[in-house]
C-alpha cells in the first residue's frame, strides 16, 4: 500500500554521494560537539579548584592551556591518521 502511495525511486549516483557526503558531515560536527565538551569537562575537572562566580587568573590560564593542549594533540592524531 504504502509503495502505491510513495513509488520507491532509487537515487541517482549524484544524490547518493551528496547524501553521503551530507550524513559524513553532520557525523563530523557530532563527533567535534562531543570532543569539545569531554575537553571542557576534563579541564575543568583539572583546573578548577573551588566552585565561585568568576574565574580566578591561574584558573583561566589553567583552562586556556589545558584547551590548547588537548586541541594540538587532536590536530596530531588527526594529521597522522589522514597522512
């Protein structure tokens, strides 16, 4: 019934590989969303000593680092996987 409704029609080459490419993308935005909050989380965690409503100046400098460390590290991992 429902194949009366909605004939099935297969893709052409084109679309297939623009869907492709479009679920690669959003595969790669989720997978940055989840790789930037597990970084927050940890260098938080590391970083933050006692709960305020400000950050204190080694607490940002902690967290700037901590950040920059992860991301080289990622770009590493990264460019050794693509090469």
């Amino acid at each position: 019934l429902f194949e009366k409704i909605m004939p099935q029609q297969m893709p052409s080459p084109e679309e297939a590989q623009m869907a492709m490419q479009q679920m690669q993308r959003q595969s790669a935005e989720q997978n940055m969303q989840a790789m930037i909050q597990t970084i927050s989380h940890a260098c938080f965690e590391k970083c933050l000593t006692r709960p305020g409503t400000r950050l204190e100046s080694k607490e940002q400098t902690c967290l700037a680092m901590c950040m920059d460390r992860y991301m080289d590290t990622m770009n590493v991992v990264v460019k050794a996987m693509t090469d």
